[in-house]
C-alpha cells in the first residue's frame, strides 16, 4: 500500500446486486434471521418476534489511537479510508438531511482480531500488528495501553466488540504502512490531527467514526 494525499478514486460503482440470491451464511457477514421469545421468570413467555444478527468470521475487533508529543500536545494518527457502506447511504431518504458522500472515512488504526488473539496478551499482539501494517509504526506489544473494556457499535444488530488501544509513536521513524492488498485500501491517506481538533472534528461530524472519538476521550481521560 502506499498512502497517497490524493486519492484517484471518484466512485465505487456496483457491478452486481446479488442480495436477493445471496444465503444469509455466506460472504464477509453473516446474518442470522431468528424468532426469538422472551422467556420470563414465572414461566411465561413474549409473543414470538424476529431478530436479525449480524455477525463476521472473526468476531471482534481492536482499534489503536497512535499519537505523538509535540510542542503543542498530543497529535493523532488518522486514517482516510474507502467505506462502501457509509458511502451507499447516498440517494436514500434521511430523517436527519446530510448532504456528505462519505466515499471516505477518516479513522484511527483498527483491525480485526484473529483466532489465536487470546486476552489481553492478544489484544497487545493484534494492536502492534494493526499499527506495523497501517501505520508503518514498529511498536512492542507491551507499548501497547489498552484503554478500558470492549464496546458494541450497534449492539441490537451487531455481536462486534471493539476493543480501544493507544500507543505513544513520539520519536519513532515510521516505515511504509504493508496494508493488505485490498481495493478498498486504495489512496489511503495518513495524516496527522492535533488531538483537540479531532475531538472537535469527531462532534462536527467531519470525522463520524465512533470509535475514534471514544478512544480520544478514554485516552484523554487518562492523562495526568
């Protein structure tokens, strides 16, 4: 991967709708479509309803905010990626009207958790991981500061845990980021964001990722 300020990427065009065929246990995301009733404690039950759940392969996930020292405070690492989903949401009726594209997301560093990413010892390992390929940052996973316990995006649809990590790169060379090969990683761009101007950019809604805004307030949070 080699991040690039600008990005040749105008449009993520849809080749095939294959929704209507596709199984629910195939593919990237699996979607369990259950009845379900509430079971109650003097022996009654809810009437039957239905549930969807959304589950991927590799269950979790750990998200690492990268940041330095500076001479004006704390600086953060984001990263503006390709995200289909956000970006399909153009053309659909809003309750709330939102004139932006989202082709791209800016966000912190974040990866999925593999099988043999077991406890905290795991969750170091995939951060220094995640930061060596995204970030170009060599990191020892005992750098490594788990910032509090894991959170669900959308937990009445999503089982995904995130996992919140920081990591200190102050005086560190970074190298180039590998990435994974994939077209969605295509000008992905690297840059740099005093911490107080991300915070302010995540409320504005210039940068809407959870996930980022909740780990600069844990990690603020922790500061002496």
């Amino acid at each position: 991967m080699r991040p690039s300020s600008q990005s040749s990427v105008t449009d993520i065009e849809i080749i095939e709708d294959f929704s209507s065929t596709a199984k629910c246990d195939e593919g990237f995301l699996r979607v369990r479509r259950l009845r379900c009733q509430n079971r109650r404690a003097d022996g009654t039950a809810s009437k039957v309803y239905r549930v969807d759940v959304v589950d991927r392969p590799r269950l979790d996930a750990v998200a690492v905010l990268v940041y330095r020292r500076g001479a004006s405070g704390l600086e953060v690492l984001t990263r503006m990626n390709l995200r289909p989903a956000a970006y399909f949401r153009r053309g659909k009726d809003m309750t709330v009207p939102d004139p932006a594209t989202y082709l791209r997301v800016e966000e912190i560093v974040a990866g999925l958790l593999e099988p043999e990413d077991k406890g905290e010892a795991g969750l170091r390992h995939r951060a220094a991981e995640e930061v060596r390929e995204e970030a170009g940052y060599e990191v020892k996973p005992e750098e490594i500061q788990l910032l509090g316990a894991g959170f669900f995006l959308a937990p009445g649809i999503l089982s995904e845990k995130v996992f919140p990590a920081a990591v200190d790169v102050t005086g560190k060379e970074p190298g180039t980021p590998e990435g994974d090969g994939s077209p969605l990683e295509e000008g992905t761009h690297l840059q740099w964001r005093p911490i107080g101007e991300l915070l302010a950019m995540c409320r504005r809604g210039n940068v809407p990722d959870a996930k980022t805004e909740l780990a600069i307030l844990r990690l603020l949070a922790e500061q002496p």
